[in-house]
C-alpha cells in the first residue's frame, strides 16, 4: 500500500469533525507549527478579553475590578472549567503559580499525610523541574528524606512500603511515552503511597479521568495543549475528601480562611482555595479563560482519536521518505501508549530542527539528539503533517542542515 498522499490529507482535513477549530486561533502565515505542546498558539479572543481586562478592568476599575471584574474568583473559577477535562468535579480544581511552584507544595503536602515514611518515587528522565524539586524537598525535609529516580521499568519493583509519595509524569516530554495511571496508582495505594500526576503532556492532549484512575493528586501547565499563553499559572487538583487534611507549606494570605480580616494567625481555607499563597497573576488568567471557553466546545474523544491518526501519520511517511537517513523513532509505535507527540532520534537533531524552523517548521530539539513535533488537533492539519514531512525529506535530501549556522545553539532550544 502506498504513503498517504497530499490529496489524501486535503480529504481528512475536510471530514475533519474538528477542522473549524483552526479558526479560533491565530495562525502566522508560512508556518507549520508543532510546538503547541510547548507553547500552544494564541486564541483569537484571548487578544480581545486581554484588551479589555487592560483597559477597562485595570485602567479604568482599577482596584474595584477585584470585585467588579470578579477577578479574586478567577484561579476556583478556572479550576471549575478545567475540572470536567480530567474527570474530577466542581471545587476540585484550582490555577495558581507554576507547575515548578505547585510540585513542592504538593509534594510536602503529600509527605505530611505519610509521615512515618521518608521516599518519594520518581522515574529518571522525568522532566527535569520535577526531579530538581523533589530533590530539593527532600533536602529541605531532612538527612533521612530521599528522592529515588527510577528507570522506568523498574518503578513497580520500586513501589514499596518505604514510599511516601510516588510522584510520574502521566507522558514523557521527551518521547511521549504514555503511564498506566490507573494501574500504577493502585499499586502504589496497595503499598500505602500517595500519587502526585503530572499533566503537562496530558491535559489539552487527550481526555482523562483523575476519578476513575483514583489518583490523589494532580498538577498541569496550561500555557503547553491548553494556550493559556507563556508562563500561564498552572492548575492543581485536590479532591474533595483530601482537603481538610491537606497542608501546603506555602501559607500565604490567599489561601487563608479569611484574606481580608488581616489577623496575625493562619488558618488556612475550608476548600482548595488553601491551596493558593500569593495574589493570583489576572492577566494570565483572563488569557486562559479564553482558551478554556474555546475548550468548553471541544469533544475530547474526538480530540483524541485525531490526536492518534496525526502522529500515525507522521511516523508513516517520515519512515517512508526519510528511510536511510538515520532517524530512529523514540515516541511508542502504538498510538495508545503514546501521547500527542512524536519524536525521533538523530546525531544531527539540533541542525536538523534549525533547518526546518528555517523552513517554517517549528517544532523543537530536546537533548542529546531528540527531535520531537507535538500535534495539536485543534489547530494542525493532516496537510501540516504531510508538509512537515516532505520539508524534512528535502532537508535530508540535500544536507540543508549542514551548515555551521544551524549547528550554533541558540539559549533557549
Ligand atoms: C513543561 C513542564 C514543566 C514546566 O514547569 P514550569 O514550572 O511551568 O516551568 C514541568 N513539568 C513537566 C513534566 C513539564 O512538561
């Protein structure tokens, strides 16, 4: 059977029950953009409501708009529009500070619930922020505390009753490799351990039941699939029956029982609102607002479906044009046990990924040789994927990549 041709992509765009999509999102021209898993595109009407919150809430309500504009609300009321994303309820959810910040808050948290035991879980390779705080957690509480990183096959044999906390990223940034939440969450519980799940590769890019799976707690970025913008606060779930046991080491005013009666002692809120430390950041959040009420209209299944069908286009026709010239597939072959990334190796990735930038094909390099394209089904099409494809054979084809100018490394890659 042959590769998938253009003509074929340009008749799935058009079946595509999530084509409109597109629309909602500001696209430049002359870009195929699969770096939305990084940085998700901009939502049209996020520009619109951060006019508004500039120059109508801010300029001319100035502190009113606290009230007026109901910004106090917004990190439970965005909470509120995420929680049926990854299948958990109203007040279970809330968006503060970043995912960095939010994981040692949780981790402590979760180490004070397993007081007598002294390990938290992780797998190596696990994004670097996540292990580099839980180290530092495990510093902060004492000589006796650890962090044990794990190779990923040996985290089930790791799962012992000296866990505290077993604390995953649901799917690797680097190779998109997909965890069994459900199954490793009820190891864990079967040992007495908590789970802390990072959704950062999770939410935005498929649909998710935290309930089912019965995690304790979870964590995400919203500014990757979810296009709250660059440096968007991240969301955390704590479930309903967790929050009045749950203590977060970050005791500022916000989280307190009663912000504005400004007295000397902590009490910390009845709900998640607990959870938050400082003044919420607005104009993120009115930004994020918008993308989640483009979200609202989304089916997730769908997403999903379209999610599987780009990147086991992509694998097939980069294997078919590019065979020979050295890429290995680092992503899971199965689109099952794969998220909404795919990413192949390469001795050459870096001045591979400069040349197609170069070329108008974003996507990005993560070291030491991964290239890696996330696809975001609201707003790419299979006709990107095919494009992107056939700009990596040409670049192939021709050595484009090989000049001294894309092997430079620029500070952020
Ligand atoms: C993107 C990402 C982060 C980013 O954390 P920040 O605090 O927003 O910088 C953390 N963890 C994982 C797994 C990520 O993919």
């Amino acid at each position: 059977m042959s590769t998938p041709s253009r003509d074929d992509c340009v008749a799935l765009d058009r079946d595509d029950p999530l084509a409109s999509f597109r629309d909602d999102f500001v696209l430049p021209a002359g870009v195929t953009y699969l770096d939305g898993n990084s940085l998700g595109a901009l939502p049209k009407t996020a520009e619109e409501r951060m006019q508004n919150a500039i120059r109508q809430q801010w300029g001319q309500g100035l502190i009113r708009s606290w009230n007026d504009a109901g910004w106090i609300n917004l990190p439970t009321k965005l909470g509120d529009k995420i929680a049926p994303m990854i299948g958990v309820g109203a007040g279970e959810v809330i968006v503060a500070d970043s995912t960095s910040v939010n994981l040692f808050k949780l981790l402590i948290a979760a180490l004070r619930l397993n007081s007598d035991r002294r390990t938290i879980l992780m797998e190596a390779r696990d994004f670097p922020t996540d292990l580099y705080i839980a180290q530092g957690v495990a510093d902060l509480m004492g000589e006796d505390y650890e962090c044990r990183m794990v190779p990923t096959d040996e985290i089930l044999a790791a799962l012992d009753e000296s866990v505290a906390v077993l604390a995953l990223t649901h799917v690797n940034f680097k190779t998109g490799a997909m965890h069994d939440m459900a199954g490793l969450t009820k190891r864990a519980h079967s040992v007495g351990a908590r789970t802390i799940w990072d959704l950062c590769h999770t939410a935005g890019a498929m649909p998710i039941d935290l309930a089912a799976a019965k995690a304790d707690f979870a964590l995400g970025c919203t500014y990757k699939y979810l296009n709250g913008g660059p440096g968007a606060p991240a969301f955390v779930y704590i479930p309903t029956a967790q929050q009045p046991t749950f203590h977060q080491p970050l005791t500022g005013w916000m989280g307190h029982a009663q912000p504005f009666s400004f007295v000397d002692d902590y009490h910390p809120a009845g709900d998640i609102k607990r959870f938050l430390s400082g003044t919420p950041n607005i104009l993120s959040l009115v930004a994020l607002e918008a993308s989640l009420d483009v979200w609202a209209q989304v089916d997730l299944n769908l997403l999903r479906a379209k999610s599987m069908a780009l990147g086991d286009l992509f694998i097939e026709l980069v294997e078919a044009r590019c065979a020979g010239h050295g890429f290995i597939l680092a992503s899971p072959r199965d689109a099952t046990a794969r998220g909404s990334q795919v990413s192949f190796r390469h001795e050459e990735g870096y001045a591979i990924m400069q040349a197609l930038i170069a070329r108008g094909v974003i996507g990005d390099f993560r070291a030491p040789d991964i290239v890696r394209f996330g696809f975001t089904p609201l707003y790419t099409r299979y006709v990107d994927v095919w494009h992107a494809a056939e700009v990596l054979y040409d670049i192939m084809a021709t050595r484009a990549w090989d000049t001294p100018a894309f092997r430079t490394r620029a500070a952020v890659t």
